[in-house]
C-alpha cells in the first residue's frame, strides 16, 4: 500500500469556492451600496404612497421618480469612487522635509 492510495480514502474532497475575496455584486451594485440601493428603493416607496395618499396620483408618481433618480445617482457616483470611503485631497502640497538626516 502506498501513501497516495492511504491518503485518498481517509480525506474527502470538497470544492472549493474562488471568490470569497470579491465583493458582493447584484445588478452592478456591490458591496455596502446594495443596502444603500434597497434603502432608496424603500424609500421611493414610502414616499409614493405618501404622496398618493395625502395630494394624488400625480404627486405620488413624480415623488417616486425623484427619489428612485435621486438614489440611484448617489449610489453610482459612489460606488465609482471605491467601496471604502477615500478621502482625496486636492490642491498643491509642499512638503519641507522628505527625510531628516
């Protein structure tokens, strides 16, 4: 008996899932801007029916396209900028000293 033929029967094989480093993705939303997407969903909701119930049809429908527009902008423009918060400093900057000696 060799070791290769001891070592297959004792271990099962598993398959193995490559993309646990990738963030998550729905409709080409990713990561944290998923639940930011849903919330402004849910909010367009909310706010339709609002506005339905309290001035009409008309205000409710123009008060959902404003926020699904509104939300949807926000959430692009922020997730082009990355997944993490970046602060991006712009200006000119001196700097006096790169090392002491």
């Amino acid at each position: 008996m060799s070791a290769d033929s001891n070592s297959d029967s004792r271990y099962a094989e598993y398959p193995l899932f490559k993309g646990l480093q990738k963030p998550l993705e729905f409709m080409g939303v990713q990561g944290r801007y998923i639940y930011w997407a849903a919330g402004a969903i849910g909010g367009a909701i909310i706010g339709f029916i609002v506005a339905y119930c309290l001035i009409g049809f008309l205000a409710g429908l123009i008060t959902l396209v404003l926020a699904l527009g509104t939300g949807a902008a926000f959430v692009f423009i922020k997730q082009k900028k990355g997944l993490h918060s970046k602060k991006s400093d712009k200006g000119v900057f001196i700097y006096a000293y790169s090392k002491r000696v």
